[in-house]
C-alpha cells in the first residue's frame, strides 16, 4: 500500500501508545504514490477521550516542587510530542504532489517523535502518572487545521513556527526539571532537541523549496502568511544558536527579533 495512506490509517489511530507504535513498526522504505489524491475520512486525528481538551489559558500545571506539578509539566511535553506525531503523518498524506524525498523527511520525522513520545511517557509512568491523567491544549492541530489547503503555509506555520518555539523553550524547560533533580528528563530533553533542529530544518528546507519553485520572496511571504493564517506572536528569548543550526537565515532571525 501507498506509504501515503497507511500513513493517513495511522492517523486515525486513537489510542496514542498504539499510535507510536505503529508508527515505530511502519516499513518507511516502502513505496510511495507521491501523486495520489487521498481522499480526507471522518475521525482523524484519532483521539480517545483523555487527555480533556481545554483553551491553552486554563492549563495549569502548578509548583514543580508537587510531585503533580512535576508530572503535570512533564505530561505537557508527552502531549505535544503526541501532536507532532500526528502532525508528521498528516503532512505526508494530505498534500500530493511533492518530490518523494519530502514524504521520505517527513516519515523520518514522525518515527523520531514516536520515539519522543515513548522516552516522555515511559518517563511519566515513572513519576506515578500517565499520558491523558491532565487536561491538554489543541493549539498545534488547530494550526494544521487552519493550513490544510496550502502544502506553503503548512510547513511555514507548523514546522518553521510552532515547532521552532520548541527549540526557543527547551533550555529553560530543562532547567526547570533539572532544578528539581529530575535529570532523566533532562536527558531526555537533550535527545528531543537534538530531533527537533533536525525537523525545523526540513521545514526550512521544503520551505525555501515552495518558495523558490512559486517565486516568492521567503521572508516578506512569512510575514504575509503569518497574518493570513493568524499565527501567534513569536517572542523572546529566542535560541538563536538552535535555530541557525536548523537552517534560519540572519535575515529571517534578525525579522524575527523585530517582531
């Protein structure tokens, strides 16, 4: 079967761990039908009912000097790793018409965050938790939702955006954890980062590509897209060092600083 659509049957998924395994076990050599016009379905992403899904402003994890407080932080992580699994599979099946190597990167990167997903959740069973016990925001997939008829806007809002916030918030969150002797988590981080420039630089990459093949201008396009789509704000502090080495140019990084 057309990588493609199996991984668009793995999307529909809804119980998460099932999900990455799946994901895990998924022959990504296999072939794909990079011209097939896939059909959507009812029901995807596929979700169970935890974790309840609430506004991004009513997540309250608490003191991290709790033990529900350290778990409640460390559950936000598992969760947006569940989210960029579902991101990564549906990318590969919504937009046909791409080079085969984009489905390839992007096959790539959801086997990684499956990966993630594992590290965080095996790690929050460990603190007497599990993924689902705290309510959770929809804010990554409902910037997917918002892009799902433009392959540009797609990878310039999720990826090189939203995504890019987690190379901007990885240190401090580490810090945190690592401030109440939660090294494992630490480690972990560290494994995640590492990932992460490497699929903001995919986007980075699929980006300039869509751009260069529509004959736009990178930077003043973003902008443009950014008030189209209704992105948040980004701001400061940025990890520049991460970024650069996820493929940010100075001119969109000193763009960025601007606001």
């Amino acid at each position: 079967m057309n990588l493609r659509r199996q991984c668009q049957q793995l999307l529909a998924i809804t119980d998460p761990v099932a999900k990455a395994r799946a994901v895990t076990a998924l022959d990504r050599n296999g072939p794909i039908d990079t011209e097939e016009q896939i059909e959507p379905i009812d029901g995807i992403p596929g979700r169970g009912e935890r974790p309840p899904l609430v506004p991004h402003t009513s997540i309250k994890t608490g003191s991290l000097a709790t033990p529900r407080g350290h778990a409640a932080l460390v559950h936000s992580i598992v969760h947006i790793e569940k989210n960029a699994i579902d991101l990564a599979l549906d990318i590969c099946w919504r937009f046909a018409g791409m080079p085969e190597a984009f489905y390839r990167d992007w096959l790539q990167v959801a086997f990684e965050e499956a990966y993630h997903f594992t590290l965080l959740r095996d790690h929050l069973l460990t603190l007497g938790f599990d993924y689902g016990d705290f309510p959770a925001h929809d804010g990554l997939w409902s910037m997917a939702e918002r892009t799902q008829g433009d392959i540009l806007a797609r990878v310039a809002l999720v990826p090189r955006t939203l995504e890019a916030r987690g190379l901007d918030a990885s240190p401090a969150v580490k810090t945190k954890l690592v401030s109440i002797g939660d090294h494992k988590a630490g480690e972990i981080l560290d494994i995640i980062l590492r990932d992460e420039i490497g699929h903001v630089a995919i986007g980075n990459r699929w980006y300039g590509w869509l751009c260069a093949q529509r004959g736009l201008d990178p930077v003043q396009t973003y902008r443009e897209l950014t008030v189209t789509y209704e992105a948040p704000k980004l701001k400061g502090p940025f990890n520049l060092m991460a970024r650069r080495a996820a493929g940010f140019r100075d001119e969109e990084l000193a763009a960025l600083a601007q606001g």
